[in-house]
C-alpha cells in the first residue's frame, strides 16, 4: 500500500519546502541528493521527481545497502558472458535499465569506496562498461540518490569521495521527520485509514478524538512508515466497531502502558542497555543498532532468535505493566520494521537472523551522525506554492538557475520587490554590500513572477563583463540569442528585448560596469518599454528612472541579548533561521536546541545578519559547535571562508567578497574609505569633513563628494537620527577598512590621524554636554550617546599618545584626557552603562600618573562619586579627602568644592544628617561664591531634604521652593527631575502620600525621557513606597519588582536595596513573615557593603521583630541591640522605632511592665521632634496605649487610643485595610478607646 504518486499530503511549511526545491529541480538534467531519516519517503519523492521531469524512460530504483559488495558493481554497470564465475550470459545493468529515465540510488553512503570512481565516471561522462567488457555504452539517465548519513562525515572518514558528493549534490532536498510535520499527521492516517478501508471494500473508520491526540503527540520515530503499520494495526484491533479507539492503536499509543520506560538499573546487563538506548534515543540509528545485535548474539549464542526472545529484552526496558502481547505487538509492528529496513536483521518464516557481518561492518565504519529530535518544528521558511511551478513549458522561458539551497526569510522584500516589478515595467536596482543576499532574491522573485511574463524571465550574470559590449554578449548569451548583425551589440539586444515583450531581464553584479548603464540599461528601458528591468549592484547606476530598492541584512538580535531569549524568540530572527538551515546541509545531526541558541543568535548578531557570511560560518559546523565559533570571529577574515569548488573565488570568503567592492574604488575614495574606520558607530558629515585628511589639490573631491560616492556604492551606508543624517559601515567592513589603512597609513600618520579625531570629538561632545541641563538636554543626551564609541575611541588615542610624549606635550594631553573622561562619566551616569565609568577612569588616572595637578584632583574628586555609587563609600571618602587635599594645597577652588560636596553626600548617604548639614551649608556657600548656579540650586535641594529628615518641615519645603526656582530658571531639566525625588522624600515624611506620590511619578516620567534608567529605578522606588503608604498594596509590589529589575541592571545596588527594605515591610503588613524576613536579610547583606549605618539598623530591627514572634526572642534581643549600636545615638527618631518595636515584642509576650518606661520615653521623643503624623508615630501610639492598657492604666490608654484613631483616619486606614497588620491594630483601638476595657 503506498500514496498517491500525483500528489504529497502537505499542510507543514517543512514538507511544502522540501516539495518546493523538489520542483525546481525536477525538470533539469543535474543530480539530486534526498536527505531524510528511514521512513520519511525519499524512495517516494524520487518517483515524484521522475513523474514531473521531461524523461520518459523508466524509473529504476536500487537500494545501495542491500548489495551484496562484490556484486555491486556488476548490477549497476552489468556484465557480459564470463565475466565471473555465474556470469553465462550478457546481461544490461541499472543505468541501461533507466535509459532516457531516472536511476534512484537509495543509501548512496553505502556504496563501496572501490565503485565510487566508476560511478562518478558514468554522471560526468555518462558513458559506462559492462564487467569483463571493453566497449563503451552512453547513457542518457538522470541521477537521484538519497541516505540518512551525514555524507560530509562519511567524507572525512573516507568512506565516500569528495568528488562524487560534489557531483551528486548539485540539488540538494531536505526530507523533514513526521515529527516535524505535526500538521500533516492526521490528514497522513486518514489517507492510510481511507486507502486500508479501499483495500478490504469497506468504509473508512475514522479516529476517535482520543486516539487523534494520541497520533499528534507522538514522536514518529520510525516516520511514515510506522505512521502506516500503526494504522493497519488500529484498523485490525477495531474490528467491527466503526470508530478507532484510543485502545485500538499499537503501544504506546494505545494508553495502557507508560510512554516512558523505567529507569536502568544498576545490574541491568549490556544488551538491554543498548537496547534502551535504541529505544528511548535513536530507533533509526544503523551504529545503535549493530552494537545491540552483536552483544545480543553473543548473550545468545546463535544468529537466530524469535519474537518470545525479544519480549524479554523488551520487558526489561518497558517494566512489568504492558502484557506479553502489547510488548509482542509493538515490536513486530514497530520496531522490528526499523531494523529490517536497515538491513541488520532478515526473517526467515517465524525466526529472525541477525546479519553478524554487516553490524560489523557498521561498527567499523563508526557511528552515523544521529540526527536529534527537536522539542518544536523547525524555523518556517516561506515557500512557493507548488501549483505555480508544475508547467511543463514555463522552463522553456526562463535560464533562472535551480536554487542549490532553500530561500529563507525576506519575506516583505519578496513582496515588496514582486509588488514593484509587477506593478509595471522600468528599473529597478536592487542595491546592498556583498554578501547581502542581492542575487537570490532576484532570483526568487523571477520564480516569483514567471507565470505572469509571457516574455519569460531570463538572468545574466556581468561578473565577466568590463564595459558595453561585455554586458550586452552576456545578456544575448542568457537569452540564448546570437548577435550577429552589423549594428552595435547594445542596439541589437534593444530590438531583441523589444521582441520579447513583457519580460524580466536580472542583470546581477552590475556594479563593475555602472558606466555602461546609460548604454544598456538606460537605452534598454527606453526602446524596449514592456521590459522589466532588474539590476543586483553594489553601486547606484545613476540613470534616469532607476527605482532603488536597498537591501539590508537579514534580522538578526541585537548583540548580547541572545543568552535573554529563549529558542523560539531567536527562531523569530531570519539570519538564526538561515543559519540552523545552512548547518543541517553542513551536518545532517545539527538542530537549534536550548544549549546552542545563545551562541547561534550572538553568531547572527556580531555577523550583522550578513547572509554570505552566516552561510560561510554555518558551514564550519561540520567541524565544530556554534560556542566554539564565537572566540574565532574576532578573526572574523581568517574564519569565514570555504573551499567549495562550485562558488565563484570571491564568494568563498568575506575578504574576497569586500575586495571585489574595494578595488572598484578610485584612490582617492580607498583613502577615505580606509579613513572611515577611524570612527566608531558612525559619524555625522561634519566629523568626516573636520578629520579625514585627504590628499589636497584641485583634482581632490570635496568630502562631501566622497562620503556620497562611498554611499551610494554600499561600502558606507546611512540612517536618520533625531538630529541629521548619520553614516557607517557595518563592522564587518569597518574591520576590512581598519586593515586597509594600516596597509596605507604609516604609525606617525595613524597618530595623527587618531588625535584629529580626539580632539574634534572632545570639542565637540562638551559643547554639548553643557547643554545637558538646558532645554535642549534631550538633544543634548541624544547627541553624546550616539558618540559614546568615538569618545572611548578617543580616550584610547589620548592615552596612547601620552606613552610617547615629551613633558612640554605631556601636560596637555593630560588636560585633555580628564576632560574626556568627564564627558563620559556623565553620559554613561546618565544614559549607561554606569559600570563602565570605573574602569574608564582608573584607566585614566594610571596614564596621568601621579604628578599634582588640578586635572588630578579633578578625577580624583570624580572618582570618589562613582566609587560612592558603586558602595564603596569608605573608599569613596578616602579619594574625597585626597582630592580636597590637593585642590586645597594646589588653591583649586572648584575641585575643592566638589570635594567638599561628594564628602556631604557621603555623610548623608550615610544616615548622619547632623553631621551632613553643617558640611553642606559650607558647600552652598562655596557653589555661590564660584558662580555654579546649577549645583546651587541642587544644594538648596539637598538642604531642604536634611532640614525635612530633623524635623523643621517648614524650613525643608521653603528650601525646596528655592531650588525650584532656580532651576526653573535655569531651564535645567535634569535638575527639576532630581528636585521631584527630594520633594517626594519631603512630603513622604510629612505624610502627604498623594502629593509625594505625583512628584515621585513627574520625576519617572523626566528620568524615562532622557534614558536615566538608573534615576528611574529611584524614581520607582519612591513609588512604591507611596502606594503602599496609600495602601495599594498589590501596585506597591509590581512597581517595587520593577524598580529592582532596573537597579540591578544599571549596577545600583543602593536603590536595590533600599527597595529590599521598603518591600520587606510592606510584607510583614500583609503577615507573610516568610518573604519579609528574607528580604531584610538581603537588604542588610547590601547595606552592609554599602556602609549605610542607617538602614542596617532598620533591617536589624525588622528581623529582630519577626524573630520575637516566632519565639527566638534570645536571637530578637540580640538584633535589637545590634540595630541600636549600627547608629551610634546618631539619629534619635530611628533609634525610638526600635525601641517601640521591641516594646511591642514585650508587650506581645505579657512583659508590659517592662516595656512601659521605654515605650513613653519613644513618644515623647517623637512629640518633640514633631514626628506626629507618620505611620511611625500611630505604631509607638498603638503600642504604648497596649502597654497602658495591660499594667492596669486604662483612662491614658484610652486618650492613647482616641489619638491613635484620629491619626489612621489621616493615614487612610480603615477596618478593610489590605494590611491584616494595620486591621488588628485599629481593633485594639477601638477597644481601648472606651475606659474600663482590659488588655
């Protein structure tokens, strides 16, 4: 029983693509090379093949593996009278058998070594001679072969020719596995079901949901084949029921016994673990296979064996539940077949012989490569539909090449470019840098449009061509065209263009013959005007009417980011789906998997989606694993090059490909080019205009000249920004210019060279990051970040320059590499990556040396803020003091100021405000006497912060309302950003939660606008904390999520923290202690580092608190005295929180009396401090009224109480509070608020 020979079943992209190649190649005379695992149907695409091909002769089809070696040779050539003992008559081989047809070689990979040249003989001469003979006979027979080996592996272990698997392959078909084809499973049985119930004269059954399910979720391991046998085994088990069953199908299909086998055991002997092997891993591998069937005819003893033998084996593999006659079953329908299929085992009536020489064969050969089953289907690749290929005429109007390899990706180019041509005739260049991509996709959208030209579509390839003539010879040759008459060949072709009608002519590599456009092209489009034209260049022909469309590379993820997605985002990308296509020709084993993605997409990405050059890195995987690529492309020139004799010389390198464009160039345009790589991630016209040196004279182009003509011939390409047009190459070409102009320049011109650009870019990135707190910041940050590369560039050339310098220089150049690194220290403070901003500077400060001078204290002073923003705030404050030192003893009054300031804001950071004020009430006074509004206005912010935390309300908010309007004057945005944060501390404080709620939200929303992920994560912070305050406690939690998310990955450990802390007690109100205490552990860990006093003792407190309550109160009084001893008295309020907080512990565990004098003693404090209307303050009232009420004082408890109520009213606590915490204390308010209720 077989399928239909005029037709596949196909609904999965996999089969329609491996149909769609098949199409292509059936019509032509070249072989063909059918890749697919036992079972796929490759004997049967083949046929397929045959029946849509021009030959009329028979099909013939031989399978290699079951020959007999030394018979081989005369089945296929034959042999004549004597030839060998047996040989009594002359007899006609295979390839005569298949005159004028099809010879279908099955397990080509097994074709003995010592045939291979004859047969390589026969395709390339197609002449063969019969064994024993002298005469030669021609053939006319088209060669198809298929195996299931990864040939290229077979190669490498001499088993099989290179040369003949070139020969072989000039088309090469895929074959998916039934598992990859899960959309084809149920049509597929329903045909066997359908063509079964044809065969005994009865209906059709069909499937059952259950057994439906069961079908597509099953692996399929021996393909279509046992697809098929499954199906006959459900139509025999149902009987006389009209429906299949689940139970109907062959195990493990059928439900009763476990899919998966149990585990081996420690004893389990050899021949049942080979034998788990094969069923578990690889049913179809021939090596697996050989190995179990020696080592069980050695456990045997004998060639022989029966069903009942191998239920045994079986058993020990599937584990007691399924019965001898499931186990008997599913070995005779499913997987006896696979071994018979590869030839390893015969049947001899009821007994089974094992074929001891061929295993031994197999195993001498060593393993195949197994091909890996994947978890999902692979990538889609978008396919032609068959229908528009299946006209046996259409080839006679088109010499489009048959493509070698499947079309993959560019599907809106595809459509774009077919809706473009097809639209109506003209010119089209389809413009791109080598490697693009450029002819396949003209070639696929001429298989595209074949259908719809009635004048045919034809390709000519100008590789050769040098001028007019060249073109037009090669256009009439593609035409297949003599030019012969007396007129130029460029008219001739007109008229002959002219003739064909609506036709589409591909004019592929253009770009050596653009001066040649206005005579053909041009000429062509105008006299011949139903012609559609369709140039693939690197360079614009520049004619009139000339329609560009410009290819760029295949999508491909942004770099780094590959380890972040999982394998069916970066099967999303076209370069990961050509490349995973590319590798399976390389080696038939190869399958994205979740170990090999990451590396595959970061391939794609630092190759920029260059279609040759993935297919060149693809092609690597032969000898080697995706991670073993990565370190070898940064020799990205030796690496990416094939020794395929079938490519042209310069598309088996990427060097060879970017020459070809290179040497195109007059000298002028190689210079500049060459020059060109002295920027990094692009440039703007000016940074090219002010750098590039350029030979000078009247013959010498303007910049501007160049940099168009270096653009228009795809070896720069450009972008719009928010501010101007932008230029630069991709790397890959950028690297290749690098070399050329280490060939052109000498070291003392690099030089040059290299502190033209530092300087240009210095000048040109503090113009604007002054801007940065202007209106025009958002320009401004937009700007210096899109020159970040060029700024470490230039640190680099500056740094490198001072290695060589003499001490009249060497002081200069220092200026300029602090100013260099200041530049950057903001932008990456601002826009990132912050991490970097360290090694910048220790980088810097080593070339200075250790010379005094105020560049020196300047990055000291620099250093100490970003040291201080990583944690270390201890070392931050050594290099603060150290920079204030040497500004003082240098009389460097701004340095010493900015010293003085970061000193301030280490001692604030810290938690010791007291200390904090006097010192930056110094700096104020400093900032104004030097003039820098900017900081004096950040100043009085800060001021207002600390005068908020000690209590005067009043005084911070008057202060704040000063800053405000200094920056608002100063039109300092940035500035007005960082204002909203201290606002929103201010009025957290003053329990005005709504209001600190919209100016934590205005600073998010400014800190988003200029990219400050690390302020946003601030930002976020504050946010959650008010929504908790408001009593949002599920808004509280996301945004606290997202606020971590961010400051962990911006490196600001501080803010992580900090929201640790925050978040832990928002979850100790919601009684999940669990979470809480984890969360304080984590936050003391970080504040720790941090040296922040403050917030080591909070978290101390906190899981001092939590410890009481699950009884470790030894561990609990331990913390509390630890938390107090982190402040050193040094904050009064805080260590009042702890007191109340251990109170309530004491109260809590019946010890009042003790707590009583502490308790009132914290609220006193807190009363005259005027800390009255916090959530701080309803705790001590809360926990103090307790305490009275339990020592007998019920009329204080009482007032305590009603004070207590008033203030939750103002907080917003109410009785469905979300906080089961706040909900038990304001029932004890309640009743305490009436005298004589007891605690």
């Amino acid at each position: 029983m077989t399928l239909r020979r005029s037709d596949f079943i196909v609904s999965s992209p996999a089969i329609a693509r491996a149909l769609e190649l098949a199409l292509k190649a059936a019509p032509g005379q070249e072989p063909v090379l059918i890749y697919g695992e036992t079972g796929t149907g490759k004997g049967m695409l083949a046929e397929w093949i045959h029946q849509r091909s021009q030959r009329r002769g028979a099909f013939v089809s031989v399978n290699c593996s079951t020959f007999n070696p030394n018979l081989f040779e005369s089945h296929l050539f034959g042999y004549v009278k004597g030839a060998f003992t047996g040989a009594d008559k002359d007899t006609s081989g295979l390839f005569e058998a298949a005159e004028g047809g099809t010879l279908f070689l099955d397990e080509i990979a097994d074709t003995p070594l010592e045939v291979q040249p004859r047969l390589l003989r026969a395709i390339e001469e197609k002449l063969v001679r019969r064994v024993g003979s002298s005469r030669e006979i021609a053939i006319d027979v088209r060669l198809v072969c298929a195996t299931n080996k990864d040939l290229k592996a077979e190669i490498a272990k001499g088993k099989f020719r290179e040369d003949l698997f070139y020969r072989i392959n000039a088309f090469i078909v895929q074959l998916p596995p039934l598992r990859e084809r899960v959309e084809d499973v149920e049509e597929l049985a329903n045909h066997f079901l359908a063509a079964i119930a044809e065969e005994h004269q009865q209906a059709a059954k069909p499937l059952e949901p259950e057994a439906l399910s069961a079908i597509r979720s099953y692996a399929w391991p021996g393909n279509i084949r046992e697809l098929r046998s499954a199906m006959a085994y459900a139509v025999a088990s149902a009987g006389s029921r009209p429906s299949i069953a689940r139970r109907d199908l062959p195990p493990p299909l059928d439900g009763g016994s476990a899919v998966t086998p149990p585990p081996p055991t420690r004893t389990e002997p050899e021949h049942v673990r080979l034998f788990r092997r094969i069923y578990t891993q690889s049913p179809t591998d021939r090596h697996a296979w050989a190995q179990f069937l020696v080592n069980w005819q050695e456990v045997l003893g004998n060639v022989r064996f029966s069903r009942r033998d191998m239920v045994d084996v079986m058993r020990a593999v599937r584990g007691p539940d399924p019965t001898d006659n499931a186990l008997a079953n599913e070995w005779q329908r499913r997987i006896k077949p696979l071994a018979v299929e590869l030839g390893l085992i015969t049947e001899d009536a009821k007994k089974l012989i094992i074929e001891l020489e061929r295993c031994r064969a197999v195993l001498q050969s060593g393993p195949m490569a197994e091909v890996a089953e994947p978890d999902e289907a692979r990538p889609t690749v978008r396919v032609m539909p068959a229908a528009k290929r299946s006209s046996s005429n259409r080839l006679k109007r088109t010499n489009l090449p048959p493509p070698r390899t499947s079309f993959v990706g560019r599907t809106r180019e595809v459509a774009d470019l077919t809706a473009q041509l097809g639209a109506g005739p003209g010119i089209t260049t389809l413009l791109g840098p080598g490697g693009t991509g450029k002819t396949r996709l003209a070639q696929e959208v001429g298989w595209q449009l074949l259908d719809r030209l009635h004048g045919g579509v034809w390709f000519a390839d100008l590789t050769e061509a040098r001028n007019v003539e060249g073109v037009a010879y090669a256009v009439a040759q593609a035409l297949r065209v003599p030019l012969t008459t007396s007129e130029p060949p460029e008219s001739a072709m007109a008229s002959i263009l002219e003739s064909r009608g609506d036709a589409l002519l591909i004019l592929d590599n253009f770009e050596q013959v653009v001066e040649a456009a206005k005579a053909t092209v041009a000429t062509w489009a105008q006299r011949a005007p139903r012609t559609r034209l369709l140039v693939t260049s690197r360079a614009l022909l520049g004619v009139g009417g000339e329609r560009v469309m410009e290819l760029k590379p295949l999508t491909f993820p942004a770099r780094k980011a590959s380890a972040s997605l999982t394998r069916a985002q970066l099967e999303a990308y076209d370069a990961v789906q050509l490349f995973v296509d590319r590798a399976r020709l390389a080696n038939l084993s190869f399958t994205l998997d979740d170990r090999n993605a990451a590396a595959v997409g970061e391939i794609c990405s630092m190759l920029e989606g260059l279609p040759l050059a993935i297919e060149l890195a693809a092609a690597r995987v032969s000898i080697m694993k995706p991670e073993q690529m990565l370190p070898r492309l940064d020799q990205k020139f030796d690496f990416l090059r094939t020794t395929r004799r079938d490519l042209s010389e310069r598309q088996r390198s990427l060097m060879a490909t970017i020459d070809w464009s290179y040497h195109l160039l007059t000298p002028v345009e190689q210079q500049a080019f060459a020059q060109t790589s002295l920027f990094r991630d692009g440039f703007f016209l000016e940074a090219a205009e002010r750098i590039l040196h350029l030979p000078a004279g009247k013959e010498a182009p303007p910049v501007i000249d160049l940099i168009q003509s270096l653009r228009d011939k795809s070896l720069l390409r450009s972008w719009d920004t928010s501010s101007e047009t932008r230029f630069g190459s991709y790397d890959t070409m950028a690297e290749y210019a690098r070399v050329k102009l280490a060939d052109w320049a000498g070291s003392e011109d690099m030089h040059k060279l290299a502190l033209r650009h530092a300087e240009y870019y210095l000048a040109y990135c503090e113009h604007w990051d002054k801007r940065i707190f202007s209106r025009s910041a958002l320009e401004a940050l937009d700007r210096l970040e899109l020159e970040r590369e060029n700024l470490l560039t230039a640190q680099g050339a500056l740094i490198a320059a001072l290695t060589r310098s003499q001490a009249d220089e060497r002081r200069r150049l220092e200026g300029l590499l602090c100013r260099v690194a200041f530049v950057l220290a903001h932008l990456l403070r601002i826009r990132g990556p912050s991490h970097l901003r360290q090694p910048i500077l220790a980088r810097a400060l080593e070339a200075m040396g250790r010379d005094d001078s105020e560049d020196r204290a300047r990055m000291l002073a620099l250093e100490s803020i970003v040291t201080g923003e990583t944690g270390d705030s201890t070392r931050a404050m050594q290099l603060a003091m150290e920079a204030l030192e040497l500004a003082q003893r240098l009389g460097a009054a701004r340095v010493r100021v900015q010293a003085k300031n970061q000193m301030a804001w280490l001692t604030f950071a810290a938690g010791d405000h007291q200390k904090a004020l006097p010192l930056y009430e110094e700096v104020l006074a400093g900032f104004r006497e030097i003039g820098d509004v900017h900081n004096e206005a950040r100043v009085l912010g800060r001021l207002g912060q600390i005068h908020s935390r000690l209590g005067d309300q009043d005084k911070g908010m008057d202060l704040l309302a000063q800053s405000a309007a200094l920056l608002e004057e100063l039109g300092d945005r940035i500035g007005q950003a960082f204002q909203f944060v201290t606002r929103a501390n201010i009025l957290h404080r003053a329990g005005r939660y709504r209001e600190g709620l919209e100016a934590s939200e205005r600073a998010e929303k400014l800190f988003r606008e200029f990219g400050d992920k690390r302020s946003t994560s601030h930002a976020l912070g504050n946010r959650a904390l008010m929504l908790k305050l408001m009593r949002d406690y599920d808004g509280a939690l996301r945004v606290s999520d997202e606020c971590r998310a961010l400051a962990r990955e911006v490196g600001d450990f501080n803010t992580y923290a900090t929201d640790l802390a925050n978040r832990g007690h928002l979850l100790v109100d919601l009684d999940r202690h669990d979470e809480a205490l984890a969360a304080f552990e984590e936050s003391e860990r970080f504040h720790s580092r941090l040296n922040n006093p403050m917030l080591v003792s909070v978290c101390r407190e906190m899981r001092a608190w939590i410890l009481w309550q699950r009884g470790r109160v030894a561990e609990a009084e331990k913390l509390f005295a630890e938390a107090e001893q982190a402040l050193a008295q040094r904050d009064a309020a805080a260590i009042t929180s702890i007191k109340v907080s251990r109170g309530e512990c004491l109260v809590n565990s019946g010890r009042a009396a003790e707590a009583l004098a502490s308790l009132r003693d914290a609220l006193t404090v807190l009363r005259a401090k005027g800390l009255t209307g916090d959530r701080d303050y309803f705790k001590a009232l809360v926990t103090l009224a307790r305490c009275e009420s339990a020592t007998g004082q019920a009329d204080e408890a009482a007032a305590l109480a009603r004070e207590g109520l008033e203030l939750a009213q103002k907080l917003g606590y109410t009785a469905s509070d979300p906080a089961l915490r706040v909900r038990r204390n304001l029932s004890d308010l309640e009743r305490l608020q009436r005298p004589g209720s007891s605690g």
